[in-house]
C-alpha cells in the first residue's frame, strides 16, 4: 500500500529510486531490489502501469527511466482504503 500511496504523491516522477526516496524520508528503509520486485509484482496485478518517460528532463545519470502510474483499478484501492 506505500508504494501505491508513494506513486500516487509523486505522480509524472514516480520512478523507482525517487519512489524508495519517499518511502525512506516517511521513515520505511526498504531495500532497492524489494521496490522493484513490488512495482513488478503490482504491475502484475493491474495496479500499476509503467512506460519508458520519453520527458528528456526525466533521467538517471542520463538514462531514461520507467515511470508508473496509478491504474484505474490502483486508483479505486487508494481510495477505498483512505475511507478506511
């Protein structure tokens, strides 16, 4: 659930290593490899969707990288929990 709440807080910049930033400045320490291997795993579930960011302004250390956004179905998640 952080990192769906992290990629929904960062929107057009949530890729991997800003998204492991923001679980890390909230106090979650989490190993890279484990938030990519989440990522992929709620990508898996329709959660996420992610493309390679064609935003030239969007790079690590020059390289493009993968940005996620919320799906429908990881949109209506976010928002049934927050009634919780």
């Amino acid at each position: 659930m952080f990192i769906l709440g992290a990629v929904s807080n960062l929107g057009e910049h949530a890729f991997g290593s800003e998204i492991r930033r923001l679980l890390c400045a909230s106090g979650f320490n989490v190993p890279s490899p484990r938030v990519y291997q989440t990522l992929f795993q709620l990508e898996q579930k329709d959660l996420l969707s992610s493309e390679v960011s064609s935003d030239k302004s969007i790079t690590l250390r020059g390289k493009p990288v993968r940005v996620y956004q919320l799906t429908q179905v990881g949109k209506a998640v976010i928002e049934f929990m927050g009634k919780k």
